[in-house]
C-alpha cells in the first residue's frame, strides 16, 4: 500500500523535534567605513585609536565628535 502525501508528511512532523519557543539570534552589526578609523553603522560612530600598542575604541553620535576624540589621541592630548 503505497503512501500519500500527506501521510508522508504527518509521519515526518510526528518525528520531527519542534520548540515551543522560538531562539532568538542576535543581529550581526555591519559598520561603513567613512574615514581612516572611523565607521558608522547607520545610528552610531565607531572611532578607534592605537596608542602604545593598544586599540582604543568609542562609540560617538557624530562623526565630528570621533573624529575630534581621534585627532587629540593621537595627538597625545588626551
């Protein structure tokens, strides 16, 4: 006796694992390069500095402002 395909089809959700509750992936944040260092993921600026070594990082609402916090790093100002 031969199968339809609804048959086939209840018999695969009967043995298929099912969660109640779905996961929530995070969303992978993608920045724009808009000068040397400095990236903007469309709400935010992303300015970053090596000194010593070291990366510095720090989020802006505006690209003045990082580009500023940039420039007086490397500077050595701040």
């Amino acid at each position: 006796m031969k199968k339809t395909n609804n048959q086939i089809q209840k018999a695969v959700n009967k043995n298929s694992r099912t969660t109640t509750n779905p996961v929530q992936t995070a969303k992978k944040i993608t920045y724009k390069r808009i000068t040397k260092n400095i990236d903007h993921d469309g709400f935010s600026y992303r300015a970053r500095v090596m000194v010593n070594g070291v990366m510095l990082r720090r989020g802006f609402t505006s690209q003045r402002k990082a580009t500023l916090w940039r420039n007086e790093v490397k500077r050595g100002n701040i």
